[in-house]
C-alpha cells in the first residue's frame, strides 16, 4: 500500500445554490461608483435554514488557532485518500430562478491569526467576488464545516473574468486580476479600497508577489509586488499606499511569472526567462509550450468560422525553493499528451532529475518537499521533488469540472485521529505519582500545545471546479499505518512508513516535525508488537528508529533497570497509546513467557513434573539470551546516537552505560568491559561497583574509580590487588601502573590529595625504591612535599636513594641550603670509597701515572690537559665517573661545608684533585699548588686553579651516566606550569642577589679584591715553578707562565725571584710587554685625570649659573625645617628650589629631595633643591 500524502475535501459543494440561497442586503456597490458613496461596512446574510443553526449561532465565538473542537462527541474522521469529504453543509437549496449561471474562476482562502475561521474568497466568470467565512461543526459528520455567505462583491469591470486572487496578510490586503486591471481590497471584509488611496492598475499582463516575503514584511512596513505591462516589468512595494520602486524594460512582455527574492522566472508567447533583478540582461530557458485548445462553445455568429482546435501558448511554472524554479515543456498534441518538468537554477542550468504527467498540467501548487499538478485528464498526481517519484494519483469526478489549483495561506483543519495518537505525558516509576511540581505541570501543558500544533493541519492547497472548491490535506500517516499494524501488517505498514520517511526534507518546520512525530509513534508501536512476537534483533531496531528513550527499553528486563531513572531528568515522554501497549507487553521475561506457553504449553507441564532441564526449558534459555544480546546491540548504537552527551551526567547515557556493564559482565566479555571503563562514561557508580565486586573483577573495578576520579579508591585497589588480598590477573605491571597515576597532574585535593601521594609513594618505596624515589622527585606536587622529612626517611633504603633525591634537590630545584650540597657531596664520597674498596690501591696511581705520561710539559703549544679532562677521557669504569660527579659539584657549588668533605675525603685517601678544589675553597693554596705540580705535574690544571682564583682546576666534560634511574621532572600542567615560572622568577631574583656578579657589575673594590688575589696566586705559581728541581722544566713552564700571564705579575717581584744567571734574551718578551703595559696605563691615567678636569670645570659653571637664578638664600636663627619644624641652627640647610622651602639635610634625604648613591656620597638635584 503506497504512502498518500494528501486527501481531498470538498468545502463548498455549490457555490450556486449559497448564492442564491441569500439575499445580501449591503455593500454590492461597484468601484465605480464609490466616489458618489462611501461602501458601508458588510453585513452578515442568512444562509439557508439547514446552515442557520450551526453558522449563526457560533459566527462570534471561533476557536483560537490550534485548539480541537469543543464538542465531546467529536469523533475522528476515517482516513480514505481515495474519497472526497464534504466540509461544508451540502443540502440542496432551492432553485435559483433567474439568476444567470456562472463558475467559479480563482479561489484564495485565508484564516485570522487570532480566530480559527476560515474566509473564502471566489472570483467568478462574472466579474464577481464571493466572501464566505468557514467554522467546523461542532461534532463529526459528513459535512464537519458549516458555511456563511458574507458578501458578494461587484468588481466593476462587467462581466469580465476575475483572472486571480491574492491575498496579502502582511498588509491587510487583497489584490484582483480581472480585465487586465489590478483592484485592491482590505481585509478580511474584501472592502474596496478607494481609488483615491490606491488607483487601479491597468493594462497588467501578469503579475506575482515575492515568496520570499510570505510571512514577513519590510522594515518600512511594505512588500513588494511585481507586476507586466504590455512592455514594461515594474516592482511596486504595497502598504498604505503603493509606490513605484523599481521599472525595467521588458520587450517581449510576458504571460505569466513568479518570484523569489531577487530571481524572476516569467514566460512570453515563446520562450521561458530567468531574469536576475541586479542584472541587466535576462537569460532565456526552453520555448514557451504551445497547448491544443478547443474552441468556444458553437453560436449563431461563429459556427460557420469554427475550424476545431487552435494551439496557444500555455506557460506552466512555479516557484520550488530560494533560487530554483520548475517549467512545465511541451507541445501538446492529442497523440501524444506526455509532459514533463524541468527544474532550473537560478543560473538557468538543469538540476535534479525531471518530473513527467500523464496530461498537460493546468496549474502547479508546491508544498515542500511535494509538488502537485491539476491535470488536463481530471486527476492530480503528488510528485516527491527530492526523488521525482509519483507518490499519488488523485481521480476527480467529472461533474466537479476541474478549472484550477491555488496555493495561499489556506484554511486549518483539526485531525481528531492524530491528536489521539501523538498525545504524550511523562512517565514515571510511580503510576499514581502524589504532587506534580511545577515543572512537570509546565512539560504537560508544552507537550499539550505540541498536539494542538501538529493535530491542526493547514490546507494551504485549494482545487476549484466549475461550482465547488475542494481543499487538499495533508493526509495523517499515523491513521493509515496505525489501523495495519492493529491488523499485523507489518510489512506493509513499514513500508508505507519509510516511503513517508523518505519525503523528509531538512528544514525545520511544522510539517517535518510532525512527521517525525508520526515516524515515531509509528516505529515504537511497530517495535513493541514485534517484541511481543519474541523478534527481538528486528524489535530493538524499530525501536531505535523510532528514538525511543532507552530508558524503557532497559525497564523491560527487570535486572537491568532502576526504576529511580524513570523520575530523573529528562522526563521519559511516552505516547500514551505506546503507553498502554506497553503496560501489555510487559517484562521480556513475560514476553518469554508468554511465547512459550502460547507455543509449547503441553512440554510446560510435562517439564514441570520433570523438574529437570528439558528442551523447552533450553528453549527459555535461549529466548532470553537472544533477548539480551539483541539489547546489547541496541545500547550500542543508541550510545553512538548519544555521544556528544557521554561524560557529561545525562539520566539517559547512565542507564545506557549501567546496563551495558551489567551485560558486558553477564557474558563475560572482558575486553568490553575495559573499552567502556576506559573512555568517558556515566556508569552509576554504586551498581556498577557491586556488580564488579560480586563477579571478582577487582581491576575493572579500579578502572570505574579511575573513570569517575576517585583516584584514592584506584590506589587502594591496586595496592590490594599487588599484595594479593584482592586477587585479580588482569592487573599487570601494577608497580608501574601506581607510579604513572602517583605522577599524574591532579591539582584538586577531593581527587588526590598530597597526603595520599605521599603515604602510597613510600608504599611504592617499600616495593620499588627506585620508582618511589622517582614520584617523589617528578610528582608535579613534589614542591609541597616535606623535603626535610623524606631526606630522613630515605636513609633507611640507601645511599643511592638518598643520592638521588638530594641530585634532584640540588641540580633540579637548586636548593641553597648547605646542608643538602653538604649530604649530597658526602654521599658522591661514599659512592667512591666504596668503588675504592673494589679495586685494589694501585689503580689511583695507575691513572696519576697515565695522565703524567700523557702529557708533554716541557713542550709549549702542544695538546695540554688537565687532569680533570684526562679523567673526562677515561670513563671506562664507574669509579671515574663517580670522582667526575664528585669533582663537578666541588667545583661548581659553593654552599657545601668544605671542612666536613674534607675530612670525609682525607678518610677516602688518593683522592689528590678533590682535596686541591677543597684547599681552594678553604684559602689554602699553597697546598693546594704543591699537589697540582709536584704530585700531579698538572702544570694546565694550576694555571687554571689561578686564573679562576681557586675555584676549579679544568673544565668537567660530559658525564657518561652512572649506574641507577635518571629522572626527569614530570610535566605539570599549564596552572602548575605558572606557579612553578612563579617560583623559579622570585628563586633566581633571591640568587641574583647572593651570587657574586660578573665583572661588568662588580663594585671597583671587589674587582681591585679579585685582581689583589690572582696576582697572589700567580706570584705563588711563579714560586712553586722556580722551585722545580728539574732545571729544563721548570725554565719552560716559568718561561710559558711569564709570557701568557705577565699581567698579573708584577715586574720588581719577578725579577728578584728570576735566577741573576738568566740570559736577558730569555726575559725580553716579558719585559717589553710589562714595560708597555705600565707606559700605557700611566697614559691611560693622565687622561682620566683631565677628562675629569674638564668635566669639573663644566660642573662648577652650571652650578654657578644655579645660584644665580636661585639667588641667596636667608637662614636666620628662627628659621625652622619645613619638615621637622625644628631650628635649623648652623647644620647645613637643602633648600626645595620649586616651593623654596628649607630642611635639614636629612630631612630632605627622608623627602626623597637627596638620593644617597652607591658610593655613599650625596647627590643633590640641582634643579630643585640648594644646599646652603
């Protein structure tokens, strides 16, 4: 059975027998005649005596649009898209003597916004316009509208025609096609507009309004309207007057035409024409189509001129939507009477697929997404513009003498069978629920007005014939298809349904949204009598179809739902016809049940008395493990449906979630239950967690904690699981698991707390030293942690945790409390000895030894060293590297207690270079120097050891890494991230402060204090050198010394160490760069001394010229400091130069007046202040 989408009725069966039923008392006068009289206003005229009593009697008391009708007998109509249903009351009138006949030509209808009533207006073939006002009965009959002449008006134009009827809301007003003239009316009385306010229009060819424009009006209060003249196109706006807004030249003229915003589709005698109103030249389309016309009935005058049928030109076009527009094409012939349409762009290029009829097309009306055509053959055919398939074949009577189809704002018709059927009501775990609060008052009074709007259906589309009119409505699929599925025919009630699925469109209106209401009502219905039938997989997927909360499908079995959802919000909305199905079908265990004692009772019994398992007891099995599969599926695709809402709490994403959890475990399906723990989910915690619990799995009950944030129940778990009290082998790499969730970034206490942190890192220290240190360094809250009390708890696992944790402190963090650059020098030395103690004496001697034969120092400019870079070179075994580790914090620190490393190393023995570092750092160089030359022969080394004043004896290469974890700090997060730049600005502004500064911004005396003790050490060098037994050694190595850092010897000193044997050629270079050297900064000090003559000089005249624009000032013994308001006596006196008052020195300082400077001498703005 093919999906119908519309259903005829006829309104007004005889337009005759109305009009000459009554008898109209008022307002029949012509507009020719309204500058003599001024048109009163209508009166209402009786009908006949059958329609008295129902329109009379109710013609001021209409509904209000959506409302259904007020009487409770009312009945729904039966649906039969196949028969015409009269409207309208149809009895019979009486003769109507001699009134001349004619028929109907134009039909427009139009209902008020505030009242439910419909006007009619019908344009006669006499020139006349016939107002009626529709309002259904009260009760269902045959004839639910009763109808009321209002008046009959005369347009003045004779006998002519009225050509087409426009009605335009938006204004109040009407406009009229009858002998080429365009007449205005207000309305909804259809009262003459005097000409003196809107003249008539003549000579108009055609006209259209813009559709664009239905339902809305210009910001001036206007729409636009579009007429052709003979050879003219004109754009007139409409309001209380009319105005010329626009006027284009149009050669060919045009017979017919229609709009959509600034797109024009008209037709000339031969061509069809876009025309785009911003463009100058209009583009052609298809020939205009050429229609066999009979001609006119035979008379005494033109029988004998009669030659039979005549082709004219008749356009068929419309409008489709927002820059598309459909043509009918043809020449129609009576052999061959096949039409088709093409749909055009706004370009003029062919789009979609094209429409064909069975006859030529009188006229086109287009509802979106269908399209209808009043045939030449007297039948309609509803087309789908989406697909262009034939949806529907109307067949009219041949006494109803089709002369037209109109598309307007039609008139509203209440659809008792649907309002019925798509009624809806929340429903809750309580039937009889006590006390509706308000917001569910609220719901039911929305969903209330959602069945109004969608039972009262518009007609918009009106087919007129010769004496009647007959409105074409939207047929309710929900009727068609509800009355096959009560009869079981599944397969062709779905069928019906998806072809209306089909015709969906993706705009938002009433239409779509009743439709889907429609679709759902009618999937969900479908669904839940499958259900009954035990087809579960084809059950669930109608279901789904038909978006029906999950919620209920999962109350269907009983160990799955929770009958609180049921109350949360979103209220579950049923249908109330679902409703009651429902309440039948029951649980699927009743289902079963039922299925099994309809299908196999007599096995029931025997099983019964069997008590044991059976065929049929297999077969239960079975159902219900269909059944619930079949759900698993549905959930999953309803949680796909719902996926912008998981993770977010919404009521029906945590039953959907819940009961996949239930399911998943039910069948064992392990890798589920891990897939949807570990995405976002809204899994109720507490069911979950017990049915976890009682199926033993321990970690995916872990992973629900971790998915709602519980991450201190995840720890607990974990450690539970590890120590084997809660048995689970799931769980793997547990110690790595707890440190990767122990080092994530959680900043919110109510998730972990650092309390937590810290008790299951020394947890994780119990069974991992390595990885606990590590948490205890990367945790991005290590910060806060008590630093003082993990130093003294990590000494009870070993030097190499505490060693690690005091590196982090020291290298990472760059704490600079002694103590920590103390212990974690002491534990390098601990590392040593031990290495020590595991290769024999000798191998620190070997390396001494390797190094000396390594080196060439009797060779100036060859590959020198230091020991340090030999040890660098060397790191074949772990004992190097940790000396190079010890020698690198020696060096580069400078807040360790040197005299507690060096009793510690002194204890380690041949540990020769940290103890020369240690010597450095405790002033004692001499020592120090003896060991770099005469026990190490690092002639390199103690150059270096002078030049940096004792700090470090060569440059420490890269390190290869030792034995034990390297951490890194973990990465926190962007807020931590601020905290932590925070921390580090202010750290290093304190260090700036502490650490000495670079040459550049040294004070002069700590500078001169630096130069005084390098040239100390060097002069000490210069000794220790001279002191080289060797004689060939120690000339090269004094000889190298003297000429690469002469500057810091001082001339006298050093030729009275030299030997007096000494050739003077051996000492030129060092004289002659010590003598130049001394030349030139004796210049370089005659120059400061006059440049600062100079600059005196300049100093003393501006301050001259000071005093005398400032002049003298007084100072006698009364006077008194503006500040302290003591005398000033004889201390020296600032006076303030800009208010000229007096202070004391001090007080001016304290004023800010006089800033003291670095050199702690007084500088004084002479621009502001004098100092007497």
């Amino acid at each position: 059975m093919p999906f119908t989408p519309y259903t005829l009725q006829t309104i007004l069966p005889s337009v005759t027998n109305s009009v000459t039923s009554t008898t109209p008392t008022s307002n029949n006068t012509t507009p020719s005649e309204e500058h003599q009289q001024q048109p009163s206003p209508p009166t209402s005229l009786s009908s006949s005596p059958a329609q008295s009593s129902s329109a009379g009697s109710s013609f001021f008391s209409r509904r209000l649009p959506g409302s259904p009708p007020t009487s409770d007998v009312s009945k729904s109509l039966p649906a039969s898209p196949s028969r015409l249903n009269n409207l309208l009351s149809g009895q019979q009138q009486q003769a109507f003597g001699n009134v001349t006949p004619f028929s109907i030509d134009a039909a427009e209808a139009w209902g008020t916004s505030m009242k439910l009533n419909t006007n009619l207006y019908l344009g006669t073939s006499d020139g006349q316009v016939l107002h009626f006002t529709l309002e259904e009965h009260g009760k269902a009959q045959e004839v639910p509208y009763a109808s009321q002449l209002e008046n009959k008006i005369n347009l003045g134009f004779g006998r002519k025609p009225v050509e087409r009827i426009l009605i335009l809301p938006q204004v109040s007003k009407a406009v009229v096609l009858c002998d080429s003239t365009l007449s205005f009316y207000s309305l909804p009385f259809f009262d003459p507009i005097p000409v003196s306010l809107i003249p008539h229009i003549k000579g108009v060819a055609c006209f259209s309004h813009d559709v664009a424009e239905e339902g809305r009006i210009g910001e001036d209060g206007t729409i636009e309207l579009c007429i052709v003249k003979r050879r003219v196109l004109q754009i007139l706006k409409i309001g209380e007057l009319v105005q010329m807004k626009k006027e284009l030249p149009l050669p060919d003229g045009a017979i017919a035409i229609v709009r959509h915003s600034r797109n024009l589709c008209l037709a000339d005698l031969q061509n069809y024409k876009l025309i785009n109103l911003q463009l100058p030249n209009p583009t052609p389309l298809i020939p205009t189509p050429q229609v066999a016309v009979s001609s006119s009935p035979p008379s005494m005058t033109t029988s004998m001129l009669s030659t039979g049928p005549q082709k004219v030109p008749r356009p068929v076009l419309t409008v489709i939507k927002q820059d598309e527009f459909l043509v009918v094409s043809g020449n129609v012939s009576p052999n061959n009477d096949t039409t088709i349409g093409i749909f055009a762009d706004s370009q003029g290029s062919p789009i979609r697929g094209t429409l064909q009829w069975s006859s030529y097309p009188k006229a086109l009306c287009v509802e979106y997404p269908y399209i209808g055509a009043l045939l030449r053959n007297s039948t309609i055919e509803i087309h789908n513009i989406l697909d262009q398939k034939l949806l529907q074949t109307i067949r009219l009577d041949p006494s109803f003498e089709p002369r037209g189809m109109s598309f307007g704002h039609g008139i509203r018709v209440w659809m008792e069978g649907m309002a019925q059927r798509l009624s809806r009501r929340p429903w809750s775990s309580s039937v009889n629920k006590e006390g509706k609060d308000e917001d569910e008052e609220e719901l039911r009074l929305q969903l209330r007005r959602q069945v109004a709007r969608f039972s009262t259906v518009p007609a918009r589309i009106l087919v007129y014939g010769r004496e009647s009119v007959m409105a074409q409505i939207v047929t309710p699929l929900v009727v068609q298809v509800d009355a096959l599925l009560d009869t079981k025919n599944f397969e062709e009630a779905l069928d019906m349904a998806d072809q209306a699925r089909n015709t969906l469109s993706a705009e938002n209106n009433t239409h779509v949204e009743r439709m889907q209401s429609e679709l759902d009502y009618i999937y969900q219905k479908a669904g839940l009598l499958l259900l009954q039938e035990t087809l579960f997989e084809d059950a669930f997927a109608l279901l789904s179809k038909g978006n029906l909360d999950p919620r209920v499908v999962i109350y269907l079995f009983g160990d799955l739902s929770q009958c609180s959802w049921l109350d949360e919000t979103p209220s579950v909305l049923l249908f109330d016809g679902i409703r009651s199905l429902l309440d039948t079908v029951g649980k699927i265990e009743d289902v079963v049940a039922r299925t099994m004692e309809k299908n196999y009772s007599p096995h029931l019994e025997e099983d019964d008395h069997q008590q044991r398992s059976s065929p049929t007891m297999e077969m239960r099995k079975v159902l219900l493990k269909n059944a619930r599969e079949a759900l698993e599926r549905y959930l999953t695709v309803e949680r796909g449906k719902h996926r912008t809402l998981i993770g977010k709490g919404n009521a029906v994403c945590k039953a959907m979630d819940t009961a996949l959890l239930k399911l998943y475990v039910g069948a064992g399906e392990d890798q589920s239950i891990y897939t949807l723990l570990q995405r976002p989910n809204d899994c109720s915690l507490e069911e979950c967690a017990n049915t976890l619990n009682r199926s033993k799995r321990y970690y995916a009950l872990s992973v629900l904690y971790q998915s709602k944030q519980l991450y201190e129940k995840v720890l607990e778990t974990w450690t539970k699981i590890y120590s084997g009290e809660l048995p689970d082998t799931q769980f793997t790499d547990g110690l790595g698991q707890i440190k990767r969730l122990l080092l994530r970034d959680i900043n919110d206490d109510s998730q972990l707390s650092l309390t937590t942190i810290v008790k299951y890192t020394w947890w994780l220290m119990d069974n991992a030293p390595h990885d606990g240190v590590e948490v205890f360094i990367r945790s991005p809250r290590a910060n806060e942690m008590d630093i003082d009390n993990i130093l003294g708890k990590l000494e009870k696992y070993g030097n190499e945790a505490v060693r690690t944790y005091l590196e982090y402190l020291v290298l990472t963090r760059e704490s600079e409390q002694a103590i920590h650059h103390t212990r974690l020098a002491c534990s390098y030395v601990r590392d040593v000895k031990v290495e020590l103690q595991n290769v024999q004496g000798r191998e620190m001697q070997k390396l001494v030894d390797g190094f000396k034969q390594s080196i060439h120092p009797t060779e100036i400019g060859g590959h020198d060293q230091t020991f340090v870079a030999y040890l660098g070179r060397h790191q074949q075994t772990e004992l190097i590297r940790r000396r190079l580790l010890l020698i690198r914090l020696l060096q580069r620190s400078s807040l360790y207690d040197p005299k507690v490393l060096f009793q510690e190393i002194s204890e380690a023995g041949s540990l020769n270079i940290e103890m020369v570092i240690l010597y450095g750092r405790m002033k004692k160089h001499e020592e120090a120097l003896q060991i770099l030359i005469h026990e190490l022969e690092d002639f390199v080394g103690a150059e270096t050891y002078c030049v940096t004043n004792g700090q470090s004896t060569g440059a420490v290469p890269d390190i290869i890494s030792v034995q034990g974890p390297v951490v890194t700090p973990a990465r926190t997060s962007s807020l931590n991230h601020h905290k932590e730049k925070e921390r580090s600005l202010k750290k290093n502004k304190k260090k700036a402060d502490k650490k000495p500064k670079p040459s550049s911004s040294l004070t002069h005396e700590q500078v001169s204090q630096q130069l005084n003790e390098r040239r100390q050490l060097f002069s000490m060098l210069l000794k220790t050198y001279l002191a080289i037994k060797e004689r060939q050694l120690m000339l090269v190595r004094t000889m190298h010394l003297l000429t690469t850092q002469g500057y810091y010897l001082d001339i006298l000193e050093a030729l009275q160490l030299i030997p007096d044997d000494w050739p003077i050629q051996t000492l030129q270079d060092f004289l002659v760069h010590s003598l130049r050297r001394s030349l030139q900064e004796k210049r370089e000090g005659e120059i400061v001394v006059g440049l600062s003559r100079g600059e005196n000089l300049m100093v003393g005249g501006q301050l001259i010229d000071i005093y005398k624009d400032i002049g003298p000032t007084y100072v006698y013994p009364q006077s008194e400091c503006q500040r302290c308001h003591r005398y000033l006596g004889i201390n020296i006196v600032v006076r303030d130069h800009k208010n000229g008052h007096l202070l004391h020195l001090q007080c001016a300082k304290a004023s800010g007046l006089i800033i003291p400077n670095d050199n702690t001498t007084t500088s004084i703005s002479t621009t502001n202040t004098n100092t007497t």
